[in-house]
C-alpha cells in the first residue's frame, strides 16, 4: 500500500486532502502537513464549510464549528489537529 504522506502524515491528513481535493475539484498529490490553505490552495470562507461538511459526510468525522478558530485553517496539519481534539474521545458521540 502507497499512500504519499509527508513524515508527519496519518490516515487523518489523507483523508483530510481527500476532502479538500473533492473541494477544490484537483488533485492536491503534493499536499503536505504544511500546505498553507488560503495562500497555496485558495481556500476561501465558502470552500471551508463545504470542506468541513465533506469532512463530516465522507468520513464520518464529527465536527463543532463553534470551537472552530482561524489558526485551525491555517494548513492541512492545522485543520488535522482541530480534528483529532473536538473529535476526540466524548466529541463524537
């Protein structure tokens, strides 16, 4: 099994470029970690809560925008660490 995932990648930032792939309507084969979301990818308030949205439907990811904050959009691994802790253990329930 291949998957290309940068030294700090997981299954979490596999699913989460998936996600912004189906967002944006291109492959995003070079995303890593630190790939910027607004500068690199174009990102924009629109693309973010469809992404959040695809994250949810597609891959059962439960999300609470209210603890949502600017810094946690700022990358790819940003947007996977917001995820791991408001979907931890008692998040998704």
């Amino acid at each position: 099994m291949t998957t290309h995932v940068d030294e700090a990648g997981s299954d979490l930032q596999v699913k989460v470029i998936k996600s912004l792939e189906t967002v944006l309507r291109k492959d995003l084969g070079e995303a890593t970690a630190q790939t910027k979301l607004f500068e690199e990818l174009g990102l924009d308030s629109t693309s973010v809560l469809e992404l959040l949205m695809t994250l949810e439907d597609d891959h059962g990811i439960e999300i609470d925008p209210e603890t949502l904050e600017p810094e946690h959009l700022e990358t790819v691994g940003a947007v996977c660490a917001f995820i791991e802790v408001s979907a931890g253990p008692g998040a998704a329930g």
